[in-house]
C-alpha cells in the first residue's frame, strides 16, 4: 500500500507545484500588467502636462494679441474723434466762407438794406468787420487734438 499512498502523494506534490507554478505566473502577470498601467498613467500624465503647457502658451498669446487690439482700437478711436472735431471745425470755415461770399454777392442788397440806417462808408466798414472776423477765424489752426478729447 505504500506505493499506492507514495503515488498519491507524488500526485499531491505535483499537484501543488503545478498550483504555485500558476501562483507565480499569475503573480508576474500581475506585476507585468501593473507596470503597463502605471507606464500608462504617466504617459497621460505627460501628455496633460504638455497640453497645459501648450493651451497656457496659446492663452498668453490670445492676451497680448487681444490687448495689441485694444490699443489700436483706442488709437483709432482717439484719431476719429480728432478728425470728426476737425469737420466740424471746418465745417463752420466753410459756413463762414460761404457768408463772406454771400454777402459779397448781396452786396448791393446789403447797401439798400443798410441805407436807410447808415452812410455807404459805415456799411462798407461793417461788412469788412464781418469779412475780417470771418477771416480770423478761419486762419486760426485746427486745435483738436487726441490729448483733449480724451475720456
């Protein structure tokens, strides 16, 4: 009976080292697994990392192209509002122009109107007094300027 109980145990043996061979496969399975895991895990690690870096560079460069922006567009706007004070100002030279022309048109007219009420030299001396106000104003520079129209 011993060989039948020897056999048993031979088979028990084997039995049990076929267990602890599969325990250690398992084991190195694991390991090996755990390990492509955590190579997985920092490789998205880097991955985010390089796209934070990435998206902070690309956020910067939108600021300052943003903030270039609203500098011209202040700079233009202060421009336009110089040169929209520069048409109104030539503006009224114009009106003032076309006045001294009409009333050099209406010159006769003028003299009949102003008969009555005064001698031809006092109306000569009155439109030349329009002429000449007229006149200054219209050799004073354009003074509108970025700097005074600021708000």
């Amino acid at each position: 009976m011993k060989s039948s109980s020897s056999t048993s145990s031979d088979e028990n043996n084997d039995l049990q080292e076929v267990m602890e061979q599969r325990k250690r496969k398992r084991m190195i399975s694991n390991r090996e697994s755990a390990r492509r895991s955590r190579m997985r895990k920092q490789k998205l690690l880097d991955d985010l990392t390089a796209q934070v870096a990435q998206l902070r560079k690309e956020n910067h460069q939108i600021v300052t192209s943003v903030s270039i922006t609203t500098q011209h567009y202040l700079t233009v706007e202060s421009e336009n509002a110089v040169l929209r004070a520069q048409l109104d100002e030539l503006k009224n030279r114009l009106d003032s122009l076309n006045d001294i022309i009409a009333l050099a048109n209406n010159n006769n007219g003028f003299y009949g109107v102003c008969s009555n009420h005064l001698d031809h030299s006092e109306a000569d001396d009155l439109l030349m007094n329009q002429m000449n106000m007229n006149m200054f104003y219209l050799n004073q520079p354009l003074m509108a300027s970025a700097d005074a129209l600021q708000y």
